[in-house]
C-alpha cells in the first residue's frame, strides 16, 4: 500500500524563506533502472555530474545502476565517466568526478531476478549506513513501458518502495504515459499502488527547459503583456516544436507511436497550459497544477478535426546539405509504416479569456531546421489611417517565445522604413538569454533531477493532466487511425501540404520561424 507523504518540497539545507539561496539536495541515492540506455547516458549522468560539479549534491549522495550487463562498480564507473567527460555542460573537474565515484555502484540482474533486487536492497542499506544516504531513495524507471509492472511490483515485494521514519522513496517514470487515455489510466493506477502521488515524478523534459519556466516570469512577473494576453487582442497562437533530424536508430521506440503521441501529448500541451493558464494564487505545485488542469479542462479539438489537423511521414530529401532517405527506408520501419513524423492540431480553449482563439500545435521530425517556438499572433489594428501600398508590407504583430535554439524573446511589429515616404514593414525587437544573463541555462534534466531529490513537484505533471491530455488527443488519433495513410512530405520542407491547407481554410498561415 502506498504510504500518503506530505507533500514535501522544503530541504532543510536552505532557508525556505529565501529563493535565491542555491538549493542542495539532502543525503540520497538514484538507482537508475536502463541505465546502459540511450538517455542514462546522454542526459542523465551528464546531468547529475553537473549538479555534482555545482556543489548541489551532497557529499552522501550515490548512484546505484541496475542492468543486464556483466559489469562490477568499477567497470560501471568508467561507464558513467565516459558519458559525463562526453556530454557534462559544465567541465571535467578531477576532484568532483573523485567524490561522486565513491558513491557510484552497480546491480547485475534482470527485471524478473527476485535475487538482484535482494541484491539490490542489500546494497542500499550499505550506502545508508556506511555513506549516509539514510533511507532515501529515488527509483529512475528509464526503462520501456512494458517493464514498468515487474519493476513496480520487485520495488513493492522488497519493500524497497516504503517510506519508514523520515525517509523518503520516490519513482521517476519517463514518457510515453500509456497510448491513450484508458491505459494510462491503467499505469496510473499501476503506479500509485506501489507509491502515493506525491513520491511519483513523471519527467516532461519541457517543462525542465529555462525558456518554458520564462513563460510565467514573462506573463506573471510583468504588467505590459497582460492586457493583451487574451481574445481581445490575439487572433491566434501558434506552438511548433520542429526537428530536423530523422528516426534512423528510434524504431522500437517510435514507429506506431507518431510524433503527436511523442510530442504534443506531454510537451506541446504542456506548453498550451502554461501559456493559457490564469494567475495561479502561489507558485506552489497545487497552485499551479490548479491552473494547469483548468486549462487542459477547457481545451476542445476544433471541429471537423480532419478539417482542422494534419499529419504527415517524411520522405527522402535533405538535412541541410545532405541527402537523407524517408522514413521508410530507415533502419527498423516498415516499408508500409504509417507512423505520422509530422502532426498538427487546431484547439480551443473554452473560457472568457480565450473563447474564438485557435491554437494550432505543430510538430515534425526533418523538418527546415530545428526551432521550438511559442508565438502570440495579434489581430490587425482595426483601423490604418494609410495607403493600402504604405502597409502593404505589414504582417501581424506577433510575440514569440524562442523555447530554443537562441533562448529569447521577439516582439513583431511594424515600422517605417527610412525614406522620404510613408511605408510601413515588419522588424523585431529580440530578447536573447545569451546577451542578456553571462551564465548559461541549466540543462532541463539537472533541473529536473535535482528537483526529483528536493521532493519539488512543481515541474512534473500529475495524473490528472496526463489522462486530460489523451482525452484531447484521442479523438484525433481515432480519426486518423479511420483514415488511412499519412501524407508524404519531402525530408527538409515544413511538412505536408495538407498542414497549409489546413490554415488557409481559416485565412491564415503558419509561421516560417
Ligand atoms: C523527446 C521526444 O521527448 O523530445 C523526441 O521523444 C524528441 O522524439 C525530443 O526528439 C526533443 O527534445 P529537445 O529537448 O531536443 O527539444
């Protein structure tokens, strides 16, 4: 049975009173379960070698990997400094790898090998007493789905799952949350019969991100945007999240999942909530979920959805300067896959603030180049005491939110170009992060690790908007499953034609960003 924690997010090591003190976590241990995977390696050990190098984990802190491989702790150490020395942010210092080595171990075993997680417990007791990481631990499931129930339940039989005195246990699970709304009602229930609500940490990456956090600084921090955030003023908002690469190498994970369960399902709409979301009363993680979940309530597909989406699979063309081949002749994909790499979505969001403003979601692998964007488009002024040909030039203003690359912030506005006549054409004024602030942005895992250890829950979504989430999405996949094929675009466009038509029908375009 799970044990109901409060919900805690304070750490005795910092005065709650004081924000900008650098938040340290306490004596703890992460046991990473996939840990010879793809993300431990590129993210998840650079990320805690950086928070290490920080100063912001304690002296105590271990790191347990539990995998298939023959490896000792040692062995398993070189592993984890080959990763770090390839993708740490902040630099390899000797003497901060030397500390966190001593606290590194590793665990042989499979999910179904009752012995190994004996063994495992076995070795976390040691770390408690001998290293100190008294009894707290966080679970990192960086492992497929499927294996979720036999590690939940190995976690629940040891006992490795219990909180007892002070001590805390946590899991963190990475997406994909379920395929559709009923199973990831189903994990849910999976993974809150193991561990109360407040021991689990569901990892949106996005949310992880400086520039995503921006967005309530940008609107809650400052009175110019406000009064314009809301139908009065904006016509439509536009969220893409574009990449240029291709699925060589991701089959097993993404063919038959598509981009608008890979990305729209968590991150894009993610991105909708904050964007659309009300002043929260606090910056508390119930305060904000509150307005979280309020949005993703009001949120409805605009109808007829085949009308108002589009999705696509690429075909061959370039990245860049090179040839690339379509999806279906990368390694793992079926010659008749019909896995969308490109989808958008037209929503509304039914409240005061918002009603009649569409919000269209895009996302596509090989697309032009690789930009993750929010952009805030205005309706045109109601009156131009000018020309026609004085404004011909003149597009909509527009506020975008550069989530990445080039972290920042552009206003869109018209001007006059300089002349002896009247003529009016669109320029930006630019936000970037890199002129503005010397020091660069935390990557989102270090972010989101070190509030896995803090027990901060702010940053991660709960069960609620996960489940809210697919009931947005699931209307669309069924339509698109009724409805054969994706259509095909050429690798290095901005997706299928059908994405055009589908903003023309309403007078608009999507944005070239
Ligand atoms: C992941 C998706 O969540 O985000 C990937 O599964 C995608 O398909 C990745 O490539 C993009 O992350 P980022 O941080 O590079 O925008």
């Amino acid at each position: 049975m799970p044990q109901s924690a409060e919900p805690e997010w304070t750490n005795p090591l910092r005065d709650p009173h004081d924000r900008r003190l650098p938040r340290i976590a306490g004596p703890s241990a992460l046991v990473i379960f996939g840990v010879t995977g793809d993300l431990a390696h590129r993210k998840l050990m650079p990320a805690i070698y950086d928070l290490a190098n920080r100063g912001l984990l304690p002296p105590s802190f271990a790191l347990v990997g539990f995998a298939r491989r023959d490896w000792d702790h040692d062995q398993f150490a070189d592993v984890v400094r080959e990763a770090v020395e390839a993708g740490s942010r902040t630099g390899f210092r000797p003497e901060v790898w030397d500390r966190l080595a001593e606290g590194i171990r590793f665990v042989q075993g499979t999910f179904e090998d009752d012995d190994a997680f004996e063994r495992l417990r076995a070795t976390l007791a040691d770390l408690d007493s001998e290293r100190g990481t008294d009894g707290n631990h966080a679970y990192y499931l960086s492992i497929p789905p499927n294996a979720f129930p036999v590690v939940l339940s190995q976690l629940r039989r040891t006992g490795m799952a219990d909180q007892t005195g002070d001590s805390w246990r946590r899991v963190v699970i990475e997406k994909p949350f379920g395929h559709d709304e009923s199973s990831a009602v189903e994990l849910n229930e999976l993974v809150n019969s193991v561990f109360a609500e407040e021991s689990v940490f569901r990892i949106d990456h996005y949310l992880g991100k400086e520039t995503v956090q921006n967005i309530l600084a940008l609107r809650f921090a400052n009175q110019l945007f406000d009064p314009l955030w809301s139908s009065h003023y904006v016509d439509h908002v536009q969220i893409t999240m574009a990449e240029d690469i291709g699925l060589g190498g991701r089959a097993g994970y993404y063919d038959g999942i598509g981009a608008a369960r890979d990305v729209i399902q968590n991150h894009l709409l993610q991105l909708l909530a904050l964007v659309a979301m009300e002043e929260p009363v606090s910056f508390s993680p119930h305060h904000l979920q509150t307005e979280k979940i309020k949005v993703l309530q009001s949120t409805r597909n605009i109808l007829p959805i085949a009308e108002n989406s589009a999705r696509g699979q690429y075909g061959a063309g370039w990245q860049g300067s090179e040839p690339v081949v379509g999806l279906k002749d990368e390694d793992g994909f079926a010659a008749d896959s019909t896995t969308e790499t490109f989808a958008a979505i037209a929503l509304e969001v039914d409240t005061r603030r918002w009603a009649g403003v569409p919000f269209y979601l895009r996302t596509g692998k090989r697309l032009g180049r690789r930009v993750t964007e929010i952009a805030l488009v205005f309706k045109r002024a109601p009156h131009l005491p000018f020309d026609d040909t004085m404004t011909a030039e003149l597009g909509h203003n527009a506020l975008v939110i550069r989530v990445q690359p080039d972290e920042g912030v552009t206003l869109r506005f018209g001007s006059k170009v300089p002349g002896s006549s009247m003529e009016v054409r669109d320029v930006n004024m630019d936000f970037s992060y890199g002129g503005a602030f010397t020091v660069s942005s935390p990557e989102a895992y270090e972010r989101l690790l070190l509030d896995v250890l803090l027990g901060e829950p702010s940053l991660f979504p709960v069960n609620e908007e996960v489940e809210l989430s697919w009931q947005i999405l699931d209307p669309v996949l069924d339509e698109w499953a009724a409805d054969g094929s994706p259509d095909e675009y050429e690798s290095g466009t901005w997706g299928p034609h059908s994405a055009d038509e589908m903003m023309s029908r309403t007078g608009r375009v999507w944005r070239r960003p």
